[in-house]
C-alpha cells in the first residue's frame, strides 16, 4: 500500500527517463561543439599524388631571396623532369585555374608573368601563368594530374614538406582557408583553389578564397 503523499512508481520511473533522455541531449551537443571547434583548429589533408619532383635534377633552381624571376630561359631543359610538354597553343581538353599566394617572413613574393611560357623559343606548357596576378592556367590538350610541384619546378623555385626556395624549416600552406599536412609540391591543381604557400612567419588573415575574372 501507498503512502499518502508518495509518487507512484510509474511517474518516478518516467522522471528517470526524462532526465536520461536530456543528459543524452546535453552530451551529443557538447560532443558537436567539441567537434567544430577542433576540426576549426586542426590541419586537413588535400588530395594529392605519391609522385614527386627530383629537385636535385632540376636545372637552375633559383637560390637567392625573393623576387624570384619566371625562369623561362631554362625552360626547356626542364620539360622532361617535370612530364611537361612544349606546346604550340593552349590545350582545351582541361582546362582550369586556380590562384597562388606566397609569402616569405610575412612579406608577400610576387609570382612572376610567363612561368611556363617561353616566348623565344615561342611554346608554353600545360601550366603557366599570363601576368602577375597569381593565377595559374592549366590548359592541357589530354585529361590528366598536374601538381602545384610541377608548376614551382617550371619556376625554378624549389617545394617541399619543409622548403620554399633556399627557406627551410618553418614551411605552412592552405587551401581555400584550410591549412595542410604533407608536402605542397604534390598538391593536385583543381578548379579555383586559393593556395598559400608561406615560409616563416605566415600572413594573417591566410586569403581563403580569389574572385576569378569573369570566363576563367
């Protein structure tokens, strides 16, 4: 028999569950906030390939401090390091663009016009650049993998996990925002990335995104 005044067994029990049910709530939500913050904090992994440049072999790397200049008059002996092809026009099977950003000690390093495209000999490659904004046009006549490698080998501007240029050590880069693990030179180029590559001391705030011109 009841006391007077007693909660039921059922209305207790209901109680219980009630507060089950909100302690697993509150958990979940601690568990998402927990989860944006740390992936807001943590470095991301891109997509890249296993190849990777034979920097020793490259003709001419640029060793001195920025500004770097567009190599172009070694061109040529580079090609074949970096599976690149001399062309006579612009490739239109793929055809994209992505923008560059370097920075050195927090200064930023222009990246110069005609990379990849030598003017005397009158041919260009499948990546290169047309002026100093920072884009880089991959126009290729097949479907294939370029690499941000690839297009620092052309520049005669060396790219590692750990190196830019003669600078090594304290090497960071991003992608749209995000910053990244591994090594840059095997970063796959794709459609309207903003990439930063920065050596010592990294600009703030790191561009996340590039309006593109119109057509590009």
């Amino acid at each position: 028999m009841r006391s007077k005044g007693a909660p039921s067994p059922d209305s207790s029990n209901r109680r219980k569950l009630l507060l089950a049910g909100a302690l697993v709530a509150v958990l979940a939500i601690v568990g998402i906030v927990l989860g944006v913050v740390l992936s807001r904090g943590s470095s991301s992994a891109a997509a890249t390939t296993a190849s990777t440049i034979p920097w020793a072999g490259i003709p001419g790397l640029q060793t001195g401090p920025p500004p770097w200049d567009n190599s172009s008059a070694v061109l040529v002996d580079r090609l074949k390091l970096l599976h690149l092809d001399a062309l006579g026009q612009e490739g239109t099977v793929l055809h994209i663009h992505q923008h560059l950003d370097v920075y050195v000690n927090g200064k930023k390093v222009t990246v110069p016009a005609l990379i990849g495209i030598d003017t005397s000999g009158q041919f260009l490659t499948q990546v290169h650049t047309h002026d100093t904004t920072g884009i880089v046009h991959v126009e290729s006549p097949s479907k294939r993998t370029f690499t941000l490698g690839e297009f620092f080998g052309e520049w005669g501007v060396k790219l590692t996990g750990n190196c830019l240029g003669r600078y090594c050590g304290s090497l960071q880069w991003w992608v749209n925002g995000k910053k990244m693990t591994g090594n840059a030179d095997q970063l796959v180029l794709k459609a309207h990335q903003e990439i930063v590559v920065a050596a010592g001391k990294p600009p703030f705030p790191v561009p996340s995104s590039y309006k593109f011109p119109a057509g590009l």
